[in-house]
C-alpha cells in the first residue's frame, strides 16, 4: 500500500519533528526521513547538522541517532520525564479501575508506567506488556504473571515494536488495555511521532475489551506526525485537571468517557 503524501513542513517545525521520530525510535536513515518527510536528502542532512549542532543527535554514515540512548538504556530510564505529578495521579486512577485476578495490557510510556507503579500490590494479576522497564517492575512483584512478545527493541521508549510484536497480540484477550498516546486531538485522533507503534497498537486495541487512553492534558488539542485512528478506538480517557472544559466537551461529544485524575 502506497503512503499518503504529506505536505510540505517549514524547516523549523520539520526539525522539531525528526527530533520527535529520534526521540521514539532512537535512530534513523537519512533515506526514510526523507520520505517521510516529502523532502530531499540533501534537506535532511542539513536538518541534522543543525540538529546536532544543537547537541540533540549525533550524525553517522547516512543517518543519525539520539545521543542520549546509550545512558538511558543503562538505566532504563525514559525519555520522557514532564508532568510526572499528573502522570502519578493518572497512574493511580487507571489503577483503580483494575481488580484482582485481570488480565490487562500495558502499552509503553512514561504514564502507563505509572499506571504499572499503582498496581503492585494487586493478586492474581496477568499483564501483557511491550514494555522491557514495566516487565522488570511488576515480574519481580508476587501476584502478577507477565508476558512480552517479541519484536524490534526501540531503545528511547524501552519498548519491542515491529510486526512481529504486533502479531504477539493477536488471538489475545484481555479486559482492559492502558493505551499510550503522543498527541490527542478531535479531528486528527490519536497520533504519533513515527510509524513503527501503529501495528503494535492496532493489535494491542483489537486484543482488549475496553481501551482506556492515559494521557496528561498537555497532549490534547494536539497532533503529531502519523495516525492511529479517530477517538472511536477510545472507550475512556484518564487525564489530570488541567483539561480545558472545551475540549473535555468535545471529547465527551465524541463518545469518550472522561476521567479526571
């Protein structure tokens, strides 16, 4: 299947964009973003020179990766490291929607990671998680059995991605999926910095009887680089207080129950 065309980005906003894409994925070729991004290698390069000058990257033969990958992956550490007041809150209001004895799946990310934190002390819990740093907290807790598939490991995010992985979920079933996002927005839908997850989570959705988005409200009302589909996918969303009431109507208006952490 042929890839939609994309327009045409300002410099700035495209480099704020690859940053996004090596920020998920770790690394890229100079070849991908190139198409990804409907501009010339030669265009690319020089977003990368400046992205580097800028102590972000580091450029090698035909592309470049994050330079920060090699300690957070030494520390299973996450990229993401904003809001964590709110994301704890959400956690443990995700959490309180999980009894005893399910059978969940945890999508990666910094907030669902909270969600895995509230959930320790919980009994006769299964958990299907892509998430090499969720697998290692709750593996080691009594009371819970975990799983991961296989797949490609994406180092910034801590997570196994890939076709392979997408395929893991298939013929799963689980009660409930705390599903990650990038960005929220009532047109756009659930969106992303790249495009390696969107198999991975159109599994995960497709496994689970109710999908509860986690997300802070700095993400909504925004839009990221590839979609995942409308908020249709979405029974609830767990976000924190600062949601505007506009957009909390609007999301509502769509079908989403909305849980205020």
């Amino acid at each position: 299947m042929t890839a939609p065309a994309r327009p045409r980005l300002l410099g700035e906003v495209r480099r704020a964009k690859i940053l996004a894409w090596l920020r998920e994925e770790g690394s890229a070729r100079v070849r991908a973003l190139a198409d990804a991004f409907a501009v010339s290698e030669v265009t690319v390069r020089q977003d990368l020179e400046k992205l580097e000058a800028e102590g972000h990257i580091v450029r090698e033969h035909g592309g470049a990766f994050l330079k920060s990958v090699p300690q957070q992956v030494r520390a299973l550490a996450l990229q993401h490291h904003e809001n964590m007041d709110e994301k704890r809150r959400i956690g443990r209001a995700a959490a309180a929607l999980v009894g005893d004895g399910e059978t969940i799946i945890l999508d990666s990310g910094s907030t669902t990671t909270e969600v895995a934190a509230a959930l320790i002390g919980r009994r006769d819990m299964t958990v299907v998680t892509n998430a090499l740093n969720i697998a290692l907290m709750l593996g080691a807790e009594p009371g819970f059995e975990v799983h991961m598939p296989g797949g490609h490991f994406k180092a910034p995010t801590l997570s196994l991605s890939g076709d392979r992985s997408a395929d893991y979920f298939r013929g799963l079933f689980a009660k409930t999926l705390f599903l990650a996002t990038a960005a929220i927005d009532v047109e756009a839908g659930l969106t992303y910095p790249a495009l390696s997850d969107i198999a991975v989570k159109r599994a995960m959705i497709a496994a689970a009887d109710r999908v509860c988005l986690v997300a802070d409200a700095s993400k909504i009302a925004l839009r990221s680089f590839t979609a995942l589909g409308g908020l249709d996918l979405v029974h609830m969303l767990i976000t924190d207080d600062r949601i505007r009431d506009a957009d909390r109507a609007a999301i509502e208006a769509a079908g989403v129950e909305v849980i205020v952490a």
